[in-house]
C-alpha cells in the first residue's frame, strides 16, 4: 500500500467539498421521495374523484387530465386531479 501525504489545508478543502457533495445527495435523494408521492395511479384516481376508469379514460383522450404512462400503468398527478375537480366546481357554479 501507498502512502500519499497532503497538507492539512488540502485536507480540509478536500473534506468541506466531500460533505457538500454528500449533502446535495441527500437533498436530491429526498426530493425524489417526495416527489412520488405526488402520483396516484388509476385506481387512486378514481377513488379520489369518484369516477370509472372509463370516465378517466374520456378525460384522457380529450387531454383533459394530464397523465404518464409507465409501462401499462397509467399515474396522475396529485395536484393536477385536485385542480381539475376545482375547475369543474367553479363551471358548475358559474
């Protein structure tokens, strides 16, 4: 085995851009957890908005609702089923 010595500055600066780096892992990691969150799948859906799949399939087709696929499954949007509901609210009463 090798033995490399540095001088304890390098040392610091090496470890304070090694700690950031970890950080930056942790907070991208954790966005991507909260991030899935966010999606429901069809069944989800349904249930939320108290529709048939058929019925999200109309919205989908009509490009009403956005939507993913993922392999055969279909996700929403959290957010986006939300915003639809209260869209459809405001033309019913208006």
């Amino acid at each position: 085995m090798e033995i490399v010595t540095i001088e304890a500055q390098t040392f610091l600066e090496m470890n304070r851009a090694l700690e950031a780096l970890a950080k930056k892992v942790r907070e991208i990691c954790g966005e991507n957890s909260r991030s899935m969150d966010d999606w429901i799948d069809n069944q989800e859906a349904c249930m939320l908005m108290g529709a048939s799949p058929g019925k999200l399939l109309q919205l989908r087709r009509r490009r009403a609702l956005p939507y993913s696929h993922i392999d055969r499954k279909v996700y929403y949007r959290r957010q986006d089923i939300i915003r639809f509901m209260e869209n459809t609210i405001r033309q019913v009463i208006l």
